[in-house]
C-alpha cells in the first residue's frame, strides 16, 4: 500500500519488494529491495510481508515449534546520536482452525535489535522487547490490516537500532480443551512502517 509523501526518518511499505517465501530460511533481503532487513521464516509479496510461527504438533507440550522474525535496517540516525522516535505500523494475524473446532491465534512481540546487523534466527530473542500482544484478527497479502500501531514512542534510539517483530506463542480461544493443532502456520501480516524523530 503506498504512503503519503511525508519524510518520515525511516519507511517501508514493501512496494519495491520482489516475492520471496521461505518457510524455513534466515535470510537477509538486500536482493528483494529490501536492503538491510533481515527476515526469518518469511514471506514477501510486493505491497506487503508476514512473518510466522510454524506448529508440528500442539499435544504434549507443543513440539516442533518453529517462531519467525523480521528486522529493518539499522535506523539511519547520525552516529554518535540518540533520540527518541516513534513509530507506526500496520499489522494483523487471522485465526488459526484446530481439531475439535477450536481456534487460535497467535502472540508476537515488538521490540529492537541493536548492534546485530544481517538476519537473525526467529528462534533468538531480541534485544530488548517493547510489547507483547496478540494482533487484531485477521489480514492477508491484499486489502487493509485490521490493526494500526501509531506514533509508539522509544527512547534512545541509535544508529544501532533495529525494529523488529517477532513470533513468540500461540494460544487457544475457543473449543475443547482436548484439541490440537497439528502442522499449522501462523502468519503474522506486516505493512505500512513509519518512524519519525519526537520534537523536543
């Protein structure tokens, strides 16, 4: 989806991004258009992406359990600076069908990398987490993301600052307490990212 014509520190809308999908890959996407970001479990389509959590089986204890990441580039802020800035972003996560007609979803977390450049397993923690939710339901590779984070504020960003998003848990809610999941994809739908410097 394109953006208004503001300059803005850092944006991405994916539009310049070629169609990419690796379910078990850690890349980074210099070679798509997406130079500096780094993904893990993944998948892009010009005008948007998605990161995932893959579940083999949710029966005894969850095995096989898979989490997915992404990482813009380092923020593009004067070295030796540090300001505050905020951010926004579109995201959204259907709901997931298990046995027993029960359903799931999924909870990311929203942070930053900082001095890791490249791509980054989904099975490796962030830096520092920011929030942990459960994104509005639904989303897809077209139309409008149910859920708009805006101006979310973070101190002390750096040239060494990285966002990122992260698949962590899934979670029943609703239907029998005895259904699983078994070979299951989460997809978490990522767009429209906007960063700007906080005026003093």
């Amino acid at each position: 989806i394109a953006l208004p014509d503001v300059p803005y520190l850092f944006e991405e809308d994916f539009s310049g991004a070629s169609a990419q999908d690796y379910t078990s890959s850690t890349d980074e996407l210099s070679g798509i258009g997406l130079p500096g970001w780094g993904a893990s479990r993944y998948e892009i389509q010009p005008g948007r992406a998605a990161f995932f959590m893959y579940v083999g089986t949710s029966a005894f204890g969850g095995g096989d359990l898979r989490r997915g990441r992404m990482d813009t580039p380092f923020l593009p802020i004067k070295e030796g600076a540090s300001v505050d800035i905020k951010v926004s972003y579109n995201i959204g996560a259907p709901i997931v069908s298990g046995t027993l007609s029960s359903k799931w979803n999924i909870t990311c977390q929203f942070g930053v990398q900082t001095d890791s450049d490249g791509a980054i397993s989904g099975d490796d923690a962030m830096s520092r987490v920011l929030e942990t939710y459960i994104p509005a339901e639904g989303g897809d590779f077209t139309g409008t993301l149910p859920q708009s984070v805006t101006d979310y504020r973070i101190a002390g960003a750096t040239g060494k600052t990285r966002l990122t998003w992260r698949a962590v848990q899934y979670q029943r809610i609703s239907g029998s307490s005895a259904s699983v999941l078994t070979a299951k994809y989460f997809y978490v739908y990522l767009d429209d990212i906007r960063v700007s410097i906080v005026s003093q």
